[in-house]
C-alpha cells in the first residue's frame, strides 16, 4: 500500500519506519524542513534504539522518503501532538490542520487513520468531519514506550475504532501488516477513551505511590519497601514513588477527560499531587543543605524517565526553578541529553562544590560505583537525594556515599 505519514515525531517516525520494514512504500510529510531533511539524508532526528539501523534498510530499499508536500497515498495515519493550553485544554489545532491537509488530498476509498492522543469525539469531531464522502477514517491510537518502541509497535494489542465498521476493518487489515499481536475493533469514541484510560491508570497510580510515600515519611515508615511487600499479593500492583511525572502523555492526557466533564475529582487529585512533586523534592532538598548563603545543588538526570533523551515535561525542570527561587545555585547533569539543553553540563562540573546531589533521572550512568568515586574527588560533601529509590543505600554506605531516599 502506498502510505502517507502525516507527522514524524516521536510516533509517526517509528511508525513510518515499521510499515515501510513491512513492505509497504512509505512518504513521510512534516511541516519542519529540518525533520524532512534529516529523514532524507539518513539520520534519526529522534534517538530510539535499533531504529537507525531500520531506517537504514528502508531508505536503501527505496521505501521511506520525506518531504513537506503531502503526498497521495491509498492510506493517511496522523500522528501530530495534542499538547494542552495554558487552561488545560486540549489544542487540537494540529488535528485540525492536518486533517484538512489530509482531506484536500484523499479521495473516496482511501483510509484515514488518527494516531495522536485525543479527548472523546475528536475523531469524529476534528477529522472526520473534513472528509470527503467516501473517505474511511479510524482511531488507531498508540501504545507505544518510548525506549522499547520497536518492539511495542509490533507486539501490542491494538485498539481500533472506526468512524464507521467499514473503516474499522479497513484499519485492522492495514494494521495486521505491522503488527503480530491482537486487535480489538471497536468504535471511534471507546478507542479515544480506551487511550486516555491507560494513561490515567498510571497517573492516578503513581500518585498513590507518591501519596503512600508522603505519608510513610511522616509515619517514619520506609514506603518503598512496604509497597513492594504490598505488591506482592497477587491483586495489588503499586507504581512507584519519584519526582513526579513527565513526557508528553501521562501528565497531559488526564486533562483530556477531566476538561471534558463536570467532575473527576481522582484524576483530579491525582494530577494535583503528581505536579506538587517538585515542591516536595526542593522542601525535601532544602532540609538537608547548609544554612548558609546559595548552598549548591547538582540535579542528576534531566530526562523525564530513564534512559531517554526526552526532557519534555520533566520534573527536573520546575525542580530547578524552585531550588533557583530560594537562592539555590543548582547545576544539572543528564548523559542522554544533548550539552547545554536546560543548562546540561558534564557530570564533574555539575558536582563541583555540590552540598547535595539530586539523583532526578534513574538512568543506568547513575550508579553507586560511579557516583561515589565522583562524588568524593568533586562534591563538598558526599551526600545524595534519591528521588527514585533506586540507590542501594547500605551499598552507598559502604562506598562512603550518604544515600538519603525521599
Ligand atoms: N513514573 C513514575 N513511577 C512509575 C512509573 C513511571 O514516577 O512507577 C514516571 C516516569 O518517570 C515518567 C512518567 O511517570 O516521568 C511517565 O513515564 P511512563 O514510562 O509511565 O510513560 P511514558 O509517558 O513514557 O509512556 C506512556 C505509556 N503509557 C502506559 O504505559 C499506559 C505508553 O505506553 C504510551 O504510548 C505513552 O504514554 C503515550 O504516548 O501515551
């Protein structure tokens, strides 16, 4: 089939890559050029593993090509942010203008697949609506993880809703060419909720973890351990404690459901007390620093989770800014991001002087070995807090590192 990606982002790259693997000839359309011409001359705007090596094959075989003309396909999958505004409401504008880009070229019999993350009815609302008659068009929404994409892509269930059964099935046969594991059809709205709804499960859970872990404090109990203890009945599965949420879907996709009803008050509090996270990490921080004049902070990892390169969201950013508001000078360090973004600096400078390390970020790098040698030639003194519970303290101990969890 002649396939249309419509956005090469985080999603709709992959997604291209995968389908063109799959035999069919794929054009890519983004309005950034700098994307176009990346994709074109070979090299991933977007760092995800085994994905070059993929993109290499697909470009050789003539598959994959770009550009920031829309290009006619048999098929169109949409795959364009939905961030939220300063409200929290949704912006649909990306929907909304690719959807009309799409329209302007599809003709009756082609399918229309909407990828991206959306509220309720916005499939029915914001793209179908713009079709011309004839036009199949279906959600389909993603699933995948960032860092495991490959093998998400390929092996989850998928979900599928058509505006109409006919697009339903035509969605499911394009989809079967990708993916191995099942798909469930259903219609438009339940598919848009079925997304929103698992992204929500992990907000809400996560904010128990950190609630749990706030009230274990002030009980002087360890929480993590009593939620791993707690994890193990057959029926409980506890997220865990950190620095709050990040990336580009668990802290904006509640919102979605929240701004659509009169009241959600759990998803409510559960975004409350996932954004008051930072806060609770400069007041955790702040008790354990000198009393004296701009103490020094080295924030480690600034990525939203581990092992990525993605920054968007992250907690460690509103962490800086509130360490910075009370005359902390903070320093940060993150091996996945590129130098410079958000004031990354190599790891020996962050912890030059530092009265505390803040570990952000599990990334591998980050491990007890490493940062007690660093910690004892560079700090002032070899003290960490541990946001995410992933140092061994004991272990720490022994290597002359003061391993505080929150
Ligand atoms: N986090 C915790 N504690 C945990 C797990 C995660 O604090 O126990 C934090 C992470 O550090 C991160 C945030 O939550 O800051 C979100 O990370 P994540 O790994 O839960 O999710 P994302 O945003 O990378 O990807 C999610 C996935 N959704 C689900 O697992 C239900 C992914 O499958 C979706 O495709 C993606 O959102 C999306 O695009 O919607």
């Amino acid at each position: 089939m002649k396939i249309s990606i419509v956005g090469l982002g985080y999603i709709g790259m992959p997604t291209g890559i995968l389908f063109a693997k799959a035999g069919h000839e794929v054009h890519g359309y983004d309005v950034n050029p700098n994307v176009v011409a990346s994709l074109n001359a070979g090299k991933l705007h977007i760092k995800e593993p085994g994905l070059q090596e993929l993109l290499d094959e697909v470009i050789a075989a003539g598959r994959f090509t770009a550009s920031t003309e829309l290009a006619p396909a048999d098929a169109f999958i949409i795959c364009v942010p939905t961030p939220f505004q300063e409200d929290k409401t949704p912006d649909l504008s990306h929907v909304e203008a690719a959807s009309q880009a799409v329209a302007s070229a599809a003709k009756p019999g082609d399918l229309v697949i909407l990828e991206s993350t959306v509220p309720v009815n916005t499939t029915r609302d914001t793209c179908a609506r713009f079709m011309p008659e004839g036009v199949l068009v279906a959600h389909c929404p993603e699933t995948v993880l960032p860092g495991n994409m490959i093998h998400e892509l390929v092996h989850n269930h998928r979900v599928i809703g058509g505006a109409t059964p006919k697009a339903t099935e035509a969605a499911i046969t394009l989809y079967q060419s990708v993916v191995t594991a099942d798909i469930h059809a259903t219609e438009a709205a339940t598919a848009e909720f079925v997304k929103l709804i698992e992204n929500t499960y992990r907000d809400v859970n996560i904010a128990l973890a950190n609630e749990l872990n706030m009230i274990g404090g002030e009980l002087g109990l360890n929480a993590r351990a009593a939620i791993k203890l707690a994890n193990l009945h057959p029926r409980v599965n506890i997220h865990n404690p950190g620095p709050g949420v990040g990336g580009h879907c668990i802290p904006v996709d509640p919102w979605f459901l929240i701004k659509s009803v009169a009241r959600a008050p759990i998803l409510a509090a559960a975004r409350e007390v996932n954004d008051g996270m930072p806060e609770r990490v400069a007041a955790a921080a702040l008790r354990l620093l000198p009393d004296k004049p701009r103490p020094r902070v080295a924030v480690l990892g600034l990525a939203y989770k581990a092992n990525v390169e993605d920054a968007r969201e992250s907690p460690a950013v509103p962490l800086m800014k509130r360490l910075r508001d009370r005359g902390v000078d903070v320093a940060a360090h993150d091996p996945h991001l590129a130098p410079g973004l958000h004031g990354n600096a190599e790891i020996e400078s962050a912890l030059h002087g530092a009265d505390l390390a803040i570990l952000v970020t599990d990334h591998r790098e980050f491990d007890v070995a490493s940062l007690s040698k660093l910690a004892s030639s560079r700090m002032r003194k070899c003290l960490v807090l541990d946001t995410r519970g992933c140092l061994d303290t004991a272990e720490a101990a022994r290597h002359g590192l003061d391993v505080r969890q929150l």
